[in-house]
C-alpha cells in the first residue's frame, strides 16, 4: 500500500562539502542578529544539522550603529561558548566581525584594533546604496599591512552589476569575494541572484557564508538545501571555506 504522503527529503548534512561557515550574526544581542542565547544555540544546532562542522560568526562593527569592539563582543562569545556541549553541539565556534567600510575604519586599523579571522582575514562590507570611494585604498593599505581582505556579498551591491571590472580590480588587488548562500536562490531579489551566477562564472567569488541572522534565513537555507539541481550547481564550484581557520 502506498502512502499518501510523501517522504519530506532529508537535508542533514547538505552543506557538509563547505565545513565552515565564515559569515554570520550569531553572538547574542550584540547586533541585528540573534536577539539572546536561545536563539544563538537554537540556529547554531540547526547549522550543524546542515552539515557546518565550524562557525566563525562575524558580528557587525559599523560605527553609526553597532559600535562594537573586542570588549562588547567577548562577553556575548564567552556566554556562547558556555552552551557548548550543553544547549549547543560541540564544534569550533569563534568570532571576528562583519566591518562596515567608514570612516573610523581606518583608526581602527592604524590602532591595530581589527579582530581578524583565520590568516588574518577581515570581512569588510560597504554600502548597499552606493559604492565606497575608499574601497580599494583600504583594501591595498589591508594588504601592505599583511592582512588578507574579504568584501562580503558583492552580488547584494546592486549598483555594481553592469560594472563588473570593480570586481575583477578588487581581485586584482588582493580582496577576496564572499556570497550569500542565500543570494543564490533569489532570496535578495533577482538582480542579487544574477550577480552572484556571474561571479560564480567568472570564477571571482572565492567563499560561501550564511549571513545567517535569524530564522527567516535558515528556513530560506533549508528550502534551498532542498533543492537537488541548486545544490548540485552549487557543490561544483571549487570554494575556500574549508582552508579557513
């Protein structure tokens, strides 16, 4: 007798073929992420569910908004690391941040104040309404100084889709590119969605992140994970999150 209704698809450990996750908002109530610790250890489970064995979260450093430092940012990771084992699967968790590209940027690296990730990686990310004039300069000065920069979700800077020589430059520079997981299934719109097939074609995009920051993503994450003909286009790229430490 058949049943009437159908198996729902397994998607434990979709995403095995990444490991580690480099961009995410899971720190407790530090930014627009994860609002407190039940919700940072109920999206951390579900991540590993999925298939990430290590998350470096990246909590927002945007001076107007979120004026985060080392000392805000390790006591929510101290009280995130204490659920380990406990409320939270036992894999490496660590944290470094998601800079927005301002003004107090530049004092914040000549004050060695940056919280880098793996080889001195840094997560730089910029406005979505129009193009930082200081971008490329920042991200020579990251280079001289032995820092390894990271613009996360190009495809989501609309305004750059008909100026891809802006990516191909940034490349040329030394700033490695980041998309949104997301992005691919056409959660930030279509223009995001088509950016993002393009880098992947060209071969400009060099790591995939979450941006997880609350439910709605991880819902979207698991109907993309659903997806067989997306997640196969997807596992054939040759992405770096696994040489991230």
């Amino acid at each position: 007798m058949f049943s009437l209704f159908k198996k729902k698809k397994s998607i434990k450990n979709t995403f095995e073929f990444l490991g580690t996750d480099m961009h995410s908002h899971l720190l407790p109530a530090v930014d627009d992420g994860s609002d407190s610790i039940v919700t940072s250890s109920f999206l951390i489970s579900e991540l590993a569910e999925l298939g990430f064995n290590k998350l470096i979260t990246t909590p927002h450093i945007y001076t107007d908004f979120y004026k985060n430092s080392r000392e805000t940012l390790e006591p929510a990771f101290q009280e995130l690391k204490s659920q380990i084992g406990k409320s939270i699967p036992d894999i490496p968790i660590s944290y470094s941040a998601e800079y927005f590209l301002d003004t107090f940027f530049e004092e914040k690296l000549k004050n060695k104040e940056l919280i880098p990730f793996g080889d001195k990686h840094i997560l730089l990310e910029i406005s979505f309404v129009g193009y930082s004039p200081i971008l490329e300069q920042t991200v020579f000065d990251l280079v001289m100084q032995g820092y390894k920069p990271i613009l996360a979700h190009p495809e989501r800077y609309t305004y750059l889709g008909k100026s891809f020589n802006t990516f191909r430059k940034l490349r040329e520079l030394g700033c490695e590119l980041q998309l949104n997981i997301n992005s691919l299934g056409g959660y930030y719109g279509k223009a995001s969605e088509e950016i993002a097939r393009q880098l992947m074609e060209e071969k400009l995009v060099s790591y995939l992140g979450t941006d997880m920051h609350n439910e709605r993503h991880l819902d979207f994450l698991k109907k993309m994970a659903r997806n067989s003909r997306l997640m196969k286009e997807i596992r054939a790229y040759e992405w770096q999150n696994s040489e991230l430490y």
